[in-house]
C-alpha cells in the first residue's frame, strides 16, 4: 500500500508531543492533528454529562450526541470545541488528562474518534500526535516517531508549563500522576502505548524542543530524498 503523506508522532504524557509537533507542522507546511486533545475532550464532555469515565456502556450511549470540531489557535495551537462549546481551557487539568487516559481504552471512543481522525488523515500533509498514530490510526504513515524523556523530566516540564499559566502546583504529586497514567497507557488491552514498528524514537531527556523538532525535520527530507 502507498504510504500516507502523515508524520506520526507518539509518546506519554508530558513528552513535549503537542509543541514539537505544531513547530514541525508549521515548518513544513502541513495540518496539526491534535487527537490527545480530543480524548482530554471526550473526558470533559463525559465528565460534564454526569458519566463515570469508566462505565463504558453509558459513554457509548451519549457518544452520539457528542459533535466534536477542532479550530485553529490565534497561538498555533488548537481550539478544541465540544457541541460548538469551547473547552481548550479546561484540557490540560491534572483531573481531566487521567479521565482522558480512562475513556481513551474504551473500545466505542477509540472508534469514533478513531474514524475522525482517520477522514482528517486521508488528506494528506498532517503531523498526527498522540499515543496511537502509528500504530493503530495511520500504521501506513510515511515517517513515524516516539518521544520519551524520563517521568522526572516530564514532571518538571509539566509543573514549569504550569507555573507559566500561573497555576500553584506539587512537582511531586505531578510525577506521581505521569506514573499512574504510563501505567494506565502501556497496561490497556487496545491501542496500548509504545512504539511503532518502524519508528524513530527519540529520547528528549537531554535535548531542547528546537533541538528534537531538528531531528524530525532531518529524518523527514532524508526520507523524501530517497
């Protein structure tokens, strides 16, 4: 089969996956596809609607209701809509990213979210980020990637991300969190975290962002030399 004009790029939370893949993207002139932010969405609509995360049957039955849309960011980024709602500021909360992680292994969500992220991907030119991508979404991408960096590390990336945003935050309590949701991810029986066969992985511990966007960027024109 051909390869698909997608560049995958998976890794645990709190890896850097969202900035290192909105640079690349913009660098190369192609669609950021933010799938963790449309998990952390599906949690927080689970959440609004009274649903335990984990009552698989009850998600299933409200799914439908649900009318996801992603928009661009004044900042790069992506505004994340959930029923013309704009919930973007409430994704990244300690609360909503383990939910995110729960609702994620259920079969019903991973399959609409799945299908429309799958559409997004046909057309070509997409950087797609998330804990999947390569594996299971876009298994014919033409270039995929894995971020990792040790929890510490990501732990105190994340609690300076926080900081930045003002909030007052436990750097302890942080790793504590990113722990439990590596284990909830590479421990769910579908679409479990880890590389792609045939993925670059890049381990970030030591390296700047601008420094790991490099990298891909490299890997991605030697690739299109060849």
């Amino acid at each position: 089969m051909p390869k698909l004009s997608v560049i995958t790029i998976d890794g645990p939370s709190g890896v850097g996956k969202s900035s290192v893949s909105r640079e690349v993207a913009a660098a190369l002139g192609y669609s950021y596809l933010d799938t963790g932010a449309m998990y952390r969405a599906v949690a927080v609509f689970v959440r609004d609607a009274g649903i335990a995360d984990t009552d698989g049957e009850a998600v299933a039955d409200v799914l439908a209701s649900l009318e996801l849309t992603l928009a661009p960011g004044e900042d790069g980024g992506t505004r994340v809509l959930v029923n013309g709602l704009d919930v973007t500021d409430r994704l990244r909360s300690p609360e909503i990213s383990m939910a995110s992680s729960r609702v994620s292994a259920l079969p019903p969500v991973r399959e609409k979210l799945g299908t429309i992220q799958r559409r997004i991907g046909e057309a070509g030119r997409v950087v797609a980020e998330g804990r999947d991508m390569g594996t299971v979404v876009f298994p014919d991408a033409a270039d995929k990637f894995f971020l990792d960096a040790k929890a510490e590390i990501r732990a105190r990336r994340r609690a300076l991300q926080l900081e930045d945003m003002g909030r007052q935050v436990d750097e302890a309590e942080i790793l504590g969190e990113i722990i439990q949701r590596d284990r909830q991810d590479s421990e769910r029986q579908i679409a479990r975290l880890r590389p792609a066969d045939g993925a670059i992985i890049i381990d970030s511990s030591d390296k700047t962002r601008d420094e790991v966007v490099r990298m891909i960027l490299d890997q991605v024109r030697v690739g299109a030399r060849a």
